[in-house]
C-alpha cells in the first residue's frame, strides 16, 4: 500500500535539490597546476664552473654537484669541489671538499683528483676520489698508483675524513658506488675495461680482496663502437634488475648500458647501439689510428657537440630519472639550419637531459643544444 507524500514535502525537497546544483555551478572545479621546467645545454656557460665528468646528488630542496675540475690533463688541480643549486641552473661554489692546496706535498692522494662522486647511504655520505701522488720526478705525467679513496662525512659538504685508500692496486678510475636494498655495497671502476667488487663502506675494506674485471673493450662479441675504450661505470637499480651505465670514447663520447640480474652480474648489453652521445670522427682520428681501428665506418651525429659522455643518474625537478654528463662543444661551430650560444672557451660543462625507463630499457632524448621544456 503506497503512502501519499506530502505536497510541503516535495517541494521542500525539490528546493534542496534545486540549491544543490546551484552550489555545485558556483563551485569551480579543481584547478590542475602544471609547473614546467625550461632549461638549455650546457646548463653552465662560465669557465670558471667547467667540469668534467659532473655528479649530480638532490640533498632536500637543493642540487649538488661535484667532479672532475680544470685542468684535467696538465699542471696542478686544484682539488673536489662541490658545487649547489637551488633551482638546477644557476650554480654557485658551496665547498671545497679536498683542498689540494692545504695538502702536504707527499701527501698520497695529491694528483689529479678525476671524477669525484658523493654516494649517499648508512645515513651518512661517501665520497670516493681517484687521485694519485705526482712526484717531481715524473712532473705532470700520470702516475701508476692513481687509484681510488674513500672518505665520509655526516653532511654533503663536509668535513670529509679519509676512510682508506688505496682500495686497490695498480691504476684504478673512474669509481662508482651502489647499496642494495639488503645494505650492502658494491664498487666498480674502469681501467682498461670494467670491474667490480662488493665493499664494507665503513672500513672500506673489499669483501673478496680485490676488484675483479668483467669486460673489456675487445672482448668477443662487443659492438665495434665499443673497441677504443670503455669507463665510467654507474650503476642503480630499476624493477628488480640491475643497469650499469658507461661511456666509450671509440667514435667521440657515446653511453651505452648493461643489465643484470645481480649486482655482480652477468653483465649484457641492453641495446648493441649506444642510448646516447655524440660521434666526431676528426675529433678521435689520432685515437682511432693509433688504436688500428682508424678503418671503422660511421656517420657524425648532427649535434655541436665533441663529447657528451661520463654520466651520472640523479632526481630532477619533476621528481623523475635525469641523467647529467659533460658537454664539450666544439668552439664557435655553427649548426646547419640551427643558432647556438656562443661562449668564451671550449671547456667541459654540465648537460641534463630526462631519462626514460620503459620495457625494461632507458632512452634519452638529446643532446640537446636548443630551449627544452619539460611539463609535470
């Protein structure tokens, strides 16, 4: 048996629905705030900031950034230095974490101080610096026992306490470190190829002894681009797998990537083409001679660019995987169809560039030379 309703309530009831949708026009719907992110390579113009080899840590809402400081071939260098950013473009100096100058003249690790890297783990950060002594019997000319260091601080900039070194014997360059989910450690560098090792940060010590190598340049099967040389191992880890990024100066400066089921591997290449570089075959001619592989047939890439290459993985301004690495123009040259800036030298500076992650691969757009934006 229906129940007439009431004619007061049906229009009270009506009027509720009524304002409801009168309140619901007025309210404006959500506003989705899009930031976007423009940037142009280099990202540094100003001699004084040029690097090689650059290393990029986001500690809070600033970047830092070390590597390897000028000169890099002759004369004294002048030590780690660590560079910060509050907005990844603008870069001023923050510290010096080694000082060559207030170093003793026999002090071991006073050399050349290459490729720096500050690798964050243990709630505390670690820094590793592949330097070795010059002594004035040998002048500027590289020394046998330039090898890797290990200091530690309890903030990014320092102060640095030396934790060990030499890790290892003979020439060693290049080092990168990695912890795993479990906590435990692993180095790697190059020398003539690749190597690897798990290692105790607090002391420093190698678990196994010594760093052991797992590829070299000319090994049986390795794509031609790759016959020069290899270096610059970095590692991270991504669904599970582990990918180690490293560059090759065969064809100019190119970055190729392995993956592997364990932090020791084995090691294969995730494409049999570099993801990322620039090829000049007159910049690397005398190598290429020299290395009797001068006979290898390849196209230069388009870019204004001689080597863009050594790169480090880091958290960019989208929260997302960017890759950093030097970019070494080649002067004043002029791209065909394309304006770029000019500069006052030639010297290494800081490229960025989003790294992609899809299907189990890494891309990376670039090198770029020209405005990017980058919506998130």
């Amino acid at each position: 048996m229906s129940v007439p309703i009431p004619a007061r309530l049906l229009t009270f009831g009506a009027m509720i629905f009524i304002a409801s949708l009168s309140y619901a026009a007025d309210v404006p719907a959500p506003r989705i705030v899009v930031k976007v992110f423009r940037y142009t390579n280099p990202i540094t113009r100003d001699p004084a900031l040029a690097m090689r080899d650059q290393f990029i840590l986001k500690v809070g809402r600033q970047w830092f950034m070390t590597g390897t400081s000028m000169p890099v071939w002759s004369g004294p260098n002048p030590g780690v230095r660590l560079l910060v950013s509050d907005d990844l473009l603008h870069w001023r100096q923050c510290a010096w974490l080694i000082d060559a100058t207030k170093l003793e003249a026999d002090c071991p690790y006073k050399g050349r101080f290459w490729a720096p890297q500050i690798h964050r783990a243990l709630g505390k950060f670690w820094l590793t610096v592949n330097s070795g002594h010059r002594g004035p019997q040998s002048g500027d000319r590289l020394m046998d026992d330039h090898n890797i260091w290990l200091f530690v601080a309890d903030k990014i900039d320092g102060e640095y306490k030396l934790v060990r070194g030499p890790l290892s014997t003979g020439f060693k360059n290049d080092a990168n470190l990695f912890t795993d989910d479990d906590g435990q450690s692993y180095l790697y560098c190059s020398a003539g190829g690749l190597w690897q090792a798990k290692i105790d940060l607090p002391t420093g010590k190698l678990v196994d002894g010594e760093l052991k190598k797992f590829l070299s340049p000319r090994d049986a099967g390795n794509p031609y681009w790759m016959i020069g040389g290899i270096e610059a191992p970095f590692v991270l880890k991504r669904d599970g797998t582990y990918f180690m990024f490293f560059s090759s100066w065969t064809r100019g400066y190119e970055i190729g990537v392995l993956r592997a089921p364990t932090p020791l591997g084995p090691w294969t290449l995730t494409e049999r083409e570099p993801i990322f570089g620039t090829r000049k075959r007159h910049y690397r001619e005398k190598q290429m001679e020299q290395g009797s592989y001068a006979d290898l047939k390849f196209a230069d890439t388009p870019d204004p660019y001689v080597e863009v290459g050594h790169n480090a993985v880091f958290e960019g301004p989208d929260g997302k995987d960017w890759i950093c690495c030097h970019y070494f123009l080649e002067g004043k040259q002029p791209v065909p169809g394309s304006l770029i800036p000019e500069f006052y030298d030639t010297a290494p500076q800081l490229g960025i560039e989003p790294l992609h992650f899809a299907n189990g691969k890494f891309s990376i757009t670039g090198p770029t030379w020209t405005e990017q934006t980058v919506a998130y």
